[in-house]
C-alpha cells in the first residue's frame, strides 16, 4: 500500500502566534524607545492603539505618545520618533497633559490610558 501523509497538527494555536508576534514586536519598539530616550532624561514613549490593545492586524500603524515634562522637548521627542521609524504616529505630550488626559473624564484619552503600555522611561 501506499504510504500516508500524517495529519499536521499545529503545534501553537492562532491567538498564540498572535500573541508571540505581538511580544516580539513590542519587545522591538521597546529596545528602540530605551535607545532614543537615552538621550531625553525625564521622558516617556508609551505605545496605544490596536497594537497595544492586542488587536492589531498587518494594516495597523504604530502609535506613540511622546511624554515630556516640556511642550518643545515633547515636539522634539515625537519628530525623533517618527524620523528613526520608531512609529507611523507621535503624539506630543507634557508630563501635566498625559496626567490630566489619563484621569480626565474625556472618552478618547481615557481608553488611550487604559491601554498605553509604556515602552521607556528615562
């Protein structure tokens, strides 16, 4: 008789692949943020947006919150972020706006806080 093909059966389910895909590219965007904080002291990049949430797709863009405790070192950090690649997205951001914008009662930015995961801190 002929010989038969075995049945391959995943070794990892989808929602696990997915989720190692989403840990390795989070770990990525996490190397990166520590490189380019090194040079803002008393700064943040916090990633939000479908990738943080989990739901991303090979369409999603990268979204990133620039946190500074100045308005021109947040514009500069966000232009850094774009200009290196890091995101497709910066939002600049004073440390003051993202504490208010995360205990504000504004429905955008409290979903925005509730899933920003902080990729540096310097």
């Amino acid at each position: 008789m002929g010989s038969s093909i075995p049945i391959a059966t995943p070794s990892a389910t989808v929602a696990e692949i997915r989720g190692r895909k989403q840990a390795q590219r989070i770990h990525g965007l996490r190397v990166h943020a520590q490189r380019l904080l090194a040079q803002y002291p008393g700064c943040s990049l916090w990633l939000f947006g479908s990738l943080a949430r989990g739901d991303w797709d090979a369409f999603s863009d990268v979204d990133v919150l620039a946190v500074a405790p100045e308005r021109p070192l947040a514009v500069d950090l966000a232009e850094r972020v774009l200009s290196q690649g890091l995101a497709d997205d910066a939002l600049p951001l004073t440390l003051d706006e993202w504490e208010q914008r995360q205990g504000g009662g504004d429905l955008y930015w409290s979903a925005i806080a509730k899933d920003a995961l902080c990729l540096a801190k310097a």
